[in-house]
C-alpha cells in the first residue's frame, strides 16, 4: 500500500527546482514493522542486505537524481511528530 503511494510522489519529493548541491537531503520516515515485500525486518534498523523493494527503489532514485535522501524508521506516533 505504502509503494502504491509513495511511488507516484517520488518525483515530487526529488524535485526542488534547483541543483542538490549542499542542500538538506529529502527525510523519509517509514514504519518498524515489515511490509513485505516492501519493508524487511523490524525495528529501527534497516537492513543492509535486504531493505525491501520501496527503499532500494528510493536509494536509487536519489542516486539518478543526484539528490541525498535520508531513510529512517521510526515508530509511527513519533514519525507523525516528526514531519
């Protein structure tokens, strides 16, 4: 459901109008518990080896886009008080 939304926005959250050169990187929250196939693991640390599709997908936008991008998982309370 999350990639379902947060795909379509990706362009959206990259494009700032101007070069990403020492611009604050794009923060993006996620929740602790899996979603497979689109979030692997629980807790606050996302896994090295097998993030999930949505996060490989976003690391590599940002790559393309030149754009640092900032991943985080954090409770869904705490994320909301955080944006």
């Amino acid at each position: 459901m999350l990639g379902a939304v947060v795909l379509p926005l990706l362009p959206a959250l990259l494009w700032r109008g101007a070069p990403a050169v020492a611009a604050e990187p794009v923060r993006i929250l996620f929740d602790v518990h899996a979603n497979p196939p689109l979030f692997y693991g629980s807790g606050t640390a996302i896994d090295p080896i097998k993030p999930g599709l949505t996060v490989e997908m976003l690391r590599m936008a940002g790559e393309r886009a030149n754009v640092a991008i900032e991943l985080s998982r954090t409770p869904w309370q705490r994320g909301l008080y955080l944006v």
